[in-house]
C-alpha cells in the first residue's frame, strides 16, 4: 500500500481488496468467501438465534485503514450504511500515523452485578442497617457461592450502597449489592448475571429480605478505555482549522444541544466496529452516553488540546465492555472472521481499536465541520446513492454522480436532469 505504484484500497475491486487483506491477515480462503456470500445462514440457524425470524437484514461491511494502534498495524472491519464514516476514520488515521499511531491502554475486564434488596416496609431503616452489616460479615461466602458458576470469571469482590427511592412511587430505601466480576476475554453479561442470580437467595435467607433484580450494569466504570492522537498542525490546515476545532470542541463540551450530535459522531465509528465484531453496541451506547453526563451535565467524550509544538492532541475516555470468546463471536461466521482479520490476543485490544476508531471519527467530524462544513465531504461521498435514486444505471453512475460533485450541486433533481441529458445525447448518437 506504500508504493506508489500500487492502488489505493479504495480504487481496488472487491476480489482486490480481498486478495489485498488476505495477503495481510491470517484469513484463509473460507474465511475470504464469507466476504463475498451474502447467504452465510440457513433459515433454520437464523430462526435458532432470534424469535419469529424471517430473514437476515444486512449492513454494508468495509475495512478501515492506515489504522496503527499501540504500534500495531490493522485493518479494521467497520458496518455501516452511512456514507463517510470509513473514509473519515481512515483519513484521520493516516494523519495520526504520521506521529507514531494513536497511543492506547484499557483497565482490565471488571463487570458490576447488582442485586436490589428491598423491604416492603419503607420506614424499616433499621432493618436496613442491620441487613447491610450481615451483608458484610458473609461477604466471604456470598463471593464464594458466586464463584462456583464459573470457570473462567472470577468475582473479586463485592461493595453495598443505600439508593433511596426518587420515582414517583416513594418506595423508601433500597440496599443495592454489587459484584465486581473479572469476565477476562468476554463481554460477560451472561456470567454476571448467573453469579448474580445465585447468591440471591442466600442473601434473602440472611437478611429476610426480598431480592427484586439480579442484573449487570452496563455502565462499565471499571472497564475504561483511553486513547490519545496527536494530529500535525500542518497536515490538519494549519493554526486558523486548529483554533476552529478548539471552538468546535469548547462548544460540544459547553452545550448539551451540540453534544448530543458530537457524540454520535463518535459512536459512528465506535458502532461500526462494534456491529462487525459481534459486540452489544446498544450497551455500549448506553454506557457512553451516561460516561458523558458523569459530572452532571452532557458533555463530550473526546477532549481536544494543543500541545506545546502546536499541534492538535485528542483524547478519549469511555466505559467500554467487548468481549471476543462467548455469545455471537462464537457462532457467527463473519464475526468470527472479523476477529481473526484484526489478529486480536485480548478484549482490551478490542476495546482499544474501537476508542481508536472512535477519536478518529470524531476528528474527521469537528474537523470537517470547522472548515468547510459536514455537507461537502458527505454528500461527495453520497452522490452515487443520490445518482441510483434518481434513475441512474449502472453505467451511468459515475458520471452523473462526478458532474454533481463537479457543479458543487448534489441532488435527486440535478442527478436526474443530468440522466435525461445524457440520455437524450445517446438517443441523437444511435438515430
């Protein structure tokens, strides 16, 4: 790909790019082939994983580049139907690259359970009191019934909080206890959730209370990410774009309005590679979402700085729960491939990839928009689907959709004027 002679990947066929990632991944030929099979279920596997199955509803699947994380090199599998997404991630990775690749570190893989412990006597704080200090003395063993369920997650240990009942129903004072669970490589809903439900009843024959839920939080504190890019003044445009990124950023940072948007810039990228990986990316949503607001008020994920030399540094931070063994990273075989295509040893490095491509989407974003506005990079990239919806054959695409670029006017209207045009110039060729 450093030779200039050699295409660009995005210039490549798809038999190309496939020979190309083959050539640089451990993928064999099978695992090539899944690329190209749109039809990699039965119906009968399809209606085994979800109810009332009717089919399987796809996501364009491609491959963001120039990726160095950490010192490593990836191509990263990203899924997604919005155009400008990869190219983004890609463009702001190749500029990262520049100054070494993003730096990366992720806490080890420690989940919450919690168990709510209730007393349908609302003013009995006494019995709260007295339940939460038994609680205490059998910690010991309530670890050890949790750590019965599993062979390779480990509960390290267990914290009790009081949370009072702020709904409408005013319920009183609830006693919450917590698992922190090391789930190693998995994303570990399904453990929590086991060695949850397995110390309920102890505890309700200990404090004679009553255990309402047994869940995980998907509000991963424990399991933070963070990863850091230093972006060359001279490559980003310069100290005018530098200084508008910053007012970018301020303004994200200061307005819930625009934080909102900037963080779902971000999840773009984080989405992408999570859906490709087999992650729960409605977890991860969540979980990021409520990391933004952890000093009160909405604010963005990323953090954006000039350093001393005058250059752009960003950084994120984020609760981030994957996992690469267990649930759908076991039976799907395009996840499976995905995985083995990033030649990952551990969820960390998942979670440090997908940070990664989450600063990196955020970057080309406020970027984009600082400078010439989000609209012309999009709808560039957007303007062969617009060029399709408009009638467009296939032969006809490209140019109608390069003669919309050209004018700086993409749209259904123009796209179709140009098709007519070009229609009625092959009319007067053939008579």
């Amino acid at each position: 790909m450093n030779n200039s002679t050699q295409k660009k990947f995005r210039d490549m066929t798809q038999q190309e790019r496939l020979k190309y990632i083959k050539k640089k991944t451990k993928l064999e030929d099978k695992e090539i082939n899944l690329f190209i099979n749109t039809s990699i279920f039965d119906f009968d596997e399809v209606n085994k994983m979800i109810e009332n199955a009717i089919g399987i509803f796809q996501i364009p699947l491609g491959i963001a580049n120039n990726f160095v994380i950490n010192d490593k090199e990836y191509l990263i599998p990203m899924a997604t139907e919005e155009p400008s997404v990869i190219a983004a991630a890609s463009n702001a990775a190749k500029i990262v690259k520049e100054t070494g690749g993003f730096k990366a570190k992720a806490d080890k893989s420690i989940m919450i359970g919690q168990i709510q412990l209730v007393s349908f006597n609302s003013n009995d704080t006494h019995n709260i009191d007295k339940s939460t200090k038994t609680i205490i003395k059998n910690k010991l063993e309530l670890i050890n019934i949790a750590n019965t369920k599993s062979k390779f997650a480990q509960c390290m240990d267990m914290q009790i909080k009081c949370v009072n009942d702020e709904s409408i129903n005013n319920l009183g004072p609830m006693i919450i206890i917590e698992l922190l669970i090391d789930t190693k490589d998995a994303m570990g809903a399904n453990v929590v959730n086991t060695m949850c439900e397995a110390i309920a009843p102890k505890i309700e024959s200990l404090t004679e209370g009553q255990v309402i839920l047994k869940i995980l939080s998907n509000y991963a504190t424990n399991r933070l990410v963070k990863c850091k890019g230093v972006f060359p003044k001279a490559l980003i445009g310069g100290d005018k774009v530098l200084r508008r990124i910053l007012f970018a950023y301020a303004f994200a940072y200061s307005d819930i309005y625009r934080a909102v948007t900037h963080n779902k810039g971000i999840m773009n990228g984080i989405d992408s590679v999570a859906i490709s990986t087999g992650q729960d990316f409605r977890a991860i949503e969540s979980g990021c979402h409520a990391y933004a607001c952890k000093d009160g008020q909405y604010r963005s994920l990323t953090k954006w700085y000039e350093n001393s030399d005058g250059d752009l540094i960003g950084e994120i931070e984020i609760p981030l729960a994957v996992g690469v063994i267990g649930g759908i990273t076991n039976v799907h075989p395009l996840v499976k491939a995905c995985l083995k295509m990033l030649g990952i040893a551990s969820s960390q490095e998942l979670a440090m990839i997908i940070a990664a491509v989450g600063l990196a989407q955020n970057f080309s974003a406020i970027r984009a928009l600082a400078d010439e506005g989000i609209q012309k990079g999009h709808m560039k990239l957007h303007s062969k689907n617009i060029a399709k919806i408009a009638g467009a054959l296939d032969y006809q695409i490209d140019d109608v959709s390069q003669q919309m670029i050209n004018e700086a006017n993409i749209s259904v209207s123009r796209a179709k004027d140009i098709i007519e045009a070009i229609n009625k110039t092959n009319k007067q060729h053939t008579n």
